[in-house]
C-alpha cells in the first residue's frame, strides 16, 4: 500500500473511506449493540466523527486531545 501522490485522488479515496468507515462504524454500534467512538482528522486537521453516545465521544476527545500535540510534535 502507497501513499496516493496526486492530492485530488488522495481527498476522494479519503472521502469515500472515511464515509465508509464511518457507516460500519453505525452498523457495529446498531447491529451489535457495541460501545463505538470514532474520530477521523483530515490532512488539513478536520475533524470527523461518530459515537453512539455523548459521552463515548467526550471521553474520546479528552483522551485525544492529550495524545495530539505529543503525536503531532512526533511528526507522527
């Protein structure tokens, strides 16, 4: 798997994977009664999301929230 080089075939695939994803991520969340939190940034730092409660995605962001200035400081 490589990184795709052209920026506009990049923002599709991530568009139509994040979309994706996301919709398993409800499918999980309603067809298992599963606990899901998914948070997406984009490579402009948009954020994306999904939880199938408030409070999964609060606890979520906190937790993110104390990981992203090490990660981004990483390069990582």
């Amino acid at each position: 798997m490589r990184r795709i080089e052209n920026a506009t075939n990049r923002q599709v695939t991530f568009s139509k994977r994040r979309n994706g994803l996301l919709k398993k991520a409800r499918e999980l969340s309603v067809l298992c009664d599963a606990q899901v939190a998914v948070i997406i940034f984009s490579q402009k730092g948009r954020l994306y999301q999904f939880s199938s409660s408030d409070t999964h995605i609060t606890r979520a962001r906190a937790q993110l929230l104390d990981v992203v200035p090490e990660v981004i400081a990483f390069g990582i």
